[in-house]
C-alpha cells in the first residue's frame, strides 16, 4: 500500500509521522507545495486548483489512499479533491470532528486553529453535523513560532496562555460546557504537552493521530504490504524543506525532491 500525504508546507508532517507509528508497513509519498503557500490568502477556486493538482500529482505517483493534510485545502477543497482522482481521500477536518465525537461527553467542543480555518468554519460545521457544538478561535502567531522552533520558548507559552484565556472566556459567554479541544492545524501537536498543561480539565484531540488513527481503521489488512519506502516533494525551497521538515516528522529527512507543479 502506498499513501500520499499533501500539505500545503511542512505541517502536515506531523500527520506523516502519526501515520508512520500507525501503518509503518506503508509506503509513503509526501508532497510539500510550499512554491504556492500560504494557500489561506488564496481564493476558494485557487486554493481548489492547487489542491487538485497536488492530488492528482500524488495519484500518478502511485498513491492509492490520499490524505489531505492542509487544513485548509480540506476546508475548501475536499470534494473537487475527491472528484478529481480515483483513491480514496481522507481530510484532517473530518477526522478531527470524529474524534471530538468520540470523546466529548458533553458534545461541546472546542476547535484552535488558523485565520482561514476558522474564517471557513469548517470544524463548526463538520462537529455540526455530527451533533456537536463548536466554538474555534484562530491562533495566528501559534504557527510562525513553532516554525521558529520557540516550542519551549517563554514567549509561546504566554501566546498560548492568552489564546486559550480568551477562548476559555468565550466559551462560557456562549454557555458552552466544552470537554475537547480539537488542535486544528497540523502544526499544533508539537505544542500539545504545553496546551494541555494550560487547560488539564479539557482531552486535547490531536488531528495528526486522529487521522492517522482513522486511516489506520479504514484501510485494516490493506495497510501492509509496503517496504516502507518514503519519499518527500516539495514545489520550492528543498533544503528548508529538509531542514524545518525533519523537526516536524520527529525525523532526519535524507532527501527532498523538486517538482514543478505549474502555476
């Protein structure tokens, strides 16, 4: 089985890394299109047209299960994504609602994520529709501080500390009796130990291991098979990709490909 995971950047690695512990006898194929990001700045069509061709690139690898990684892309790209290649495709928003099904028992949630996430409210609609009450809040300077590597960092910690009393505010302005805190955006689980020692009375749901965990399920004894191959594209900036990619796989990755995708 060979998997193709698709991310606008680096983030999305850490649903790599999840998938490793959760089907390691899987190929893996791992696109960064990192030439087009940020792709919460682009248009709904645009972002449509990068997504599809990153997917369609990731199929003619030979990906037969698609995970879309970019929380973006999955908000707003997930059906011409699934319309335009023929393997199954898994989005990181679903699987995150899921999760928050699974374990709030209060069925409010809470949802951290980036400006165009939240400004999508695709996590308000998917918890939605699954019974659930939602409540996101978009944490912009949480992503160019991990980036950073400010994991432990004063500064990121007090980021932190704000955003969750803000929302933690929020929250009981709107009579929610939240339980689960869905981390939205892929770059989130390296700072899950420190979030979840700021609020210890609320489950952390990491998107990451929710999808991982999910694909895991779905694919069952299809999911072995592979030699554990891995190979990693990027659309621009190769050598940072290798070096700020290695922090979120958790990993050294030895080498980085250049595709051009067009514009």
């Amino acid at each position: 089985m060979k998997i193709g995971v698709f991310d606008s950047g680096v983030g999305g690695l850490t649903v790599m890394a999840a998938l490793l512990r959760h089907v390691p006898a899987a190929d893996y194929v791992y696109l960064g299109d990192t030439a087009r990001l940020p792709y919460g700045s682009k248009s709904q069509a645009t972002i449509a047209r990068y997504a599809v061709s990153s997917a369609r690139f990731l199929a003619e690898e030979g990906a037969e299960f698609l995970v879309i990684a970019c929380n973006t892309a999955s908000a707003l790209a997930l059906d011409a994504i699934k319309d335009a290649v023929r393997v199954p495709v898994l989005g990181v928003i679903e699987t995150g609602a899921n999760a928050a099904l699974a374990h709030s028992q209060t069925q409010d949630a809470l949802v951290i994520a980036t400006d165009a996430t939240v400004q999508s409210h695709a996590y308000e609609r998917a918890c939605a529709e699954r019974g659930l009450r939602a409540l996101e809040k978009a944490c912009p300077l949480l992503v160019p501080l991990v980036e950073e590597g400010w994991i432990e960092h004063p500064v990121t910690l007090e980021v932190l500390r704000i955003y969750l009393s803000e929302l933690m505010d929020e929250a009981v302005a709107k009579n929610l009796n939240a339980d689960t805190l869905v981390l939205g955006c892929t770059h989130y689980p390296l700072l899950r130990s420190q979030i979840q020692r700021a609020i210890p009375d609320l489950r952390v749901i990491d998107s990451a291991e929710a999808t991982a965990m999910q694909v895991a399920a779905a694919l069952g004894d299809r999911a072995g098979g592979g030699a554990g191959l891995r190979r990693f594209y990027a659309t621009d900036s190769v050598d940072k990709f290798r070096r700020l990619g290695s922090r979120f796989l958790g990993e050294e990755i030895a080498g980085v490909e250049l595709v051009d995708l067009g514009g």
